[in-house]
C-alpha cells in the first residue's frame, strides 16, 4: 500500500535560467519552421526539427537537423537552393538568428554578459538525415500511417491534489515563478529589479496522502540592484509566494530559504551554460511520476518524445477527469518506424473504479495512438510550442491557437463508454481489487 503521511518536493525553474532560454530558442525554431510551412503553403506534415542550443556568456549555438520550406534555405543569385559539397541543402541562417533574439529578447535578458542584440548568434542546422528520416516516412508508405521518428519510453500522469489535476509540489513551485514573472515584466514596484533567472522549490507534508501544508520554501532569484541581500530579496517576492500557495497553508515552522547564498547579480547563461533539455523533470511532474527520459523542447511531433509524451499525460487527466481512478500513470512504448506503441501500460495506484487491463483496451479505442494518429486527434501540427519551455508542458490552460491541446478533458464521455464496452461487467464499474 503506498504511503499516506510523507514529505515531498518538487523543484522549477524560471523563463530565464539558462536551460529554459535554451528550451525557449529551440522551440521558437520549432514555431518558426511550422509558421513558415503556413506560409508557404507547405504541408505541415513534410516538417521536421531536431534542434539543440547551447548558451554561454554573450553566445548561443543552434545545432540540428531539420526538414524546412525551401524559403529556409540560402539561394544564389539565380534563386536557386544553395547545397554543400555534400549535397545537402544549406540553411539561411538570417530567420533563426532573428528568432533567437527575439526570444531572449522576450525573456528579458539586456545585460552585459547576456543581451539579446549583442549575443554572437552561431546557426549550425543542416538538413535531416535521410537515414533517420526513412524511419518515419518509408513507414507512412508500407502502413499507410506514419512510423514513430525514434524509439523510447514516454509516461504521463494526472492525480487529485490539484484543479489542474497536477501533483502539488511542482504545481506550485511552478506558480511562484510564473508570478513573479509577470510581476517583472509588468514592472510592478519593486519586482522590476528583479532577474530573468530564477528557481524554486517547495516541499508538501502529506497527511492521509493528500497535500496539507507546506514545511518548506526555497527561492532563489537574480535581482539587478547590487545593494539587495537575502532580506530585501523576500520582502519582495514573498508576497506573490503566498498568492501562489493560496489556501494551502504553510507549516507553523515552515521554512523560508530565500536566496540562500546572498547575493545573485550575475545570472542566466552569464552565469552558468544553458543546454536544451536538462530540465525533463521540471518540464513534466515535479518527479511524482516516471519519466522516460527524452526531452521535449526543439523536436517536432513526429518524434515520440514529445507527441507520445503528450498523449499519456491526455490520457491520463481524462481518464482521472472521468472519475475512474484518482490517480492514473500511463506508459506508452515505440519502435522507430513503427506506428502503433508496442505497449500501454495503465497503473491507477489502487484508486481505480475498473481494472487497468479495462482502462488499457479502452484507451486504444479512444485513441490512434500512431504518431500521425496523435498529431491528429490533438492539432499538433501548429506553431504552438514556445509558450511550452517554461513552467510545465503540463497543468497548463488549453489555448484558442492550438496550444496544450493535450490538457482538455474533451475524452471523458467516450472514455467512460469504451470501459462499459469493454468491462466484464458493463453494468457495474466496481472499484478493482
């Protein structure tokens, strides 16, 4: 039986900590290329990105492999795509330079280590592997359906403790930071001093295995004003902390560890490099879940990582939506070139209102759980990913445009048919031993 009373922490980190500015250039390249594709009346299906950045003081690299528009590509003087000694067509570097700094720019980075209109922007994209793209297109050919881009493991997860159906821990560590950066970027008093870069994290007493109180706060975050200590740091953001705790209250001796080390001026990738995908666990569940270990940002969707990521995480908060179980894990397999996951696997923790081998049967008829089937039934092919690099691809508010579309709970009717349907005993879901 799992454990009732217990403490747990979960960590995030900000818009501007040199990971995320990463996550956020790779997936504006991601946008840009989806946008284009739109715009040229290119068929958003043809597109591919495998992007990476690396930042450092005043730098940023962009590396990978991409499939693009021809308008993406350098052209001579004829108009003609420029190609390499190898044959490969080669990249006009000029729009993902520009969307890099427009990025950083957003982000709020004009400093001297770190500048949006100063950093040496490097664009190393070439065109996708023919190897690897085979995988993936000459699989559309044999199966009529479109193969899986890599193998891998992906997990998703949703639970109670939340109205966002989110475990708590991260749910809130995320928050904090959510708002005091727009406490920054609206200029709001004091918050205006402070840094793009920030951290948080949050520990939760569990009593009866739900969230009771908070036990501990850990806060850290740049400020430009060089005279602020650890005090000053709190009295400033210690009010959007408690906004963001809202009813949950914190422990009579809870813990307060604000800038811990004292002063934090010099920040961001001035700081410390970035990399693109090192922060897979703040990006998903705090922890409180299994993760298969790919990262998500600067990838298309036909890469499993993400798309498949993606859709356990849908079915996960429909099936905890449609209150069959409290808590739901969900597992999802792939072979590269291969459509439909070589498993799913379905764990709801002992909360379950049906056996997981039911819920396992219904989910595959609720869903085309291929890569183009996922693409499908949740409008991926969309330039909806660079609001994903900061604060959780999960527990997000689904959008007009598109984006988080895998946070509805638009399943839950068809969800709860397919169980009766496939259910030993149709008329009645009792609660599973």
């Amino acid at each position: 039986m799992a454990r009732q009373n217990y403490l747990f922490t979960s960590e995030s980190v900000s818009e501007g900590h040199p990971d995320k500015v990463c996550d956020r250039i790779s997936d504006e390249i991601v946008d840009l290329v989806y946008k284009e594709a739109r715009k040229t009346g290119t068929d958003p299906w043809t597109v591919r990105v495998a992007c990476e950045t690396l930042t450092t003081t005043n730098r940023v690299v962009i590396a990978g492999e991409v499939r693009v528009p021809d308008t993406l590509f350098k052209k001579d003087k004829a108009g003609n795509v420029v190609h390499d000694a190898a044959g490969k067509p080669v990249i006009a570097p000029g729009r993902f330079r520009s969307a890099a700094r427009r990025a950083i720019r957003a982000i709020g980075y004009e400093q001297a280590g770190f500048h949006w209109k100063t950093a040496k922007v490097d664009v190393l994209l070439h065109a996708q592997s023919t190897d690897i793209a085979q995988g993936v297109d000459n699989a559309a050919d044999r199966q009529g359906e479109e193969g899986a881009g890599d193998q891998g493991i992906m997990f998703g997860y949703a639970c109670r403790e939340t109205p966002d159906f989110m475990p708590a821990p991260i749910y809130y560590s995320h928050k904090i930071l959510e708002l005091m950066a727009t406490a920054r970027h609206k200029g709001e008093g004091d918050a205006a001093r402070l840094g793009p870069d920030a951290k948080s994290q949050v520990t939760i007493r569990y009593v009866d295995g739900k969230p009771s109180e908070v036990t501990s706060i850990v806060v850290s975050t740049q400020h430009l004003d060089e005279s602020w200590d650890s005090a000053k740091v709190r009295s400033v953001i210690e009010p959007y902390v408690r906004e963001a705790l809202g009813d949950l209250p914190t422990a009579a001796d809870c813990k307060w560890y604000i800038n811990p080390t004292g002063k934090f001026v010099i920040g961001g990738p001035d700081g410390d490099a970035g990399l693109t995908g090192r922060k897979i666990i703040v990006d998903t569940y705090g922890g409180a879940a299994p993760h298969g270990g790919g990262a998500f940002s600067g990838k298309d969707t036909t890469k499993v990582d993400r798309s498949a990521a993606y859709a356990a995480r849908y079915m996960a908060k429909n099936v905890v939506a449609a209150k069959l179980a409290d808590r739901c894990t969900i597992q999802l397999s792939y072979a590269i070139g291969v459509a439909q996951p070589l498993s799913v696997y379905v764990d709801t923790h002992g909360t379950g209102m049906v056996h997981e081998s039911v819920l396992e049967q219904a989910l595959r008829k609720c869903m085309d759980l291929s890569p183009s089937g996922i693409r499908r039934h949740l409008d991926l092919n969309k330039p909806i990913y660079a609001r994903t690099a900061a604060y959780g691809h999960f527990g997000r508010k689904p959008r007009r445009d598109g984006s988080f579309s895998w946070e509805k709970t638009d399943m839950t009717t068809a969800l709860k048919q397919a169980v009766k349907a496939a259910s030993q005993e149709p008329q009645e879901l009792s609660r599973a031993s």
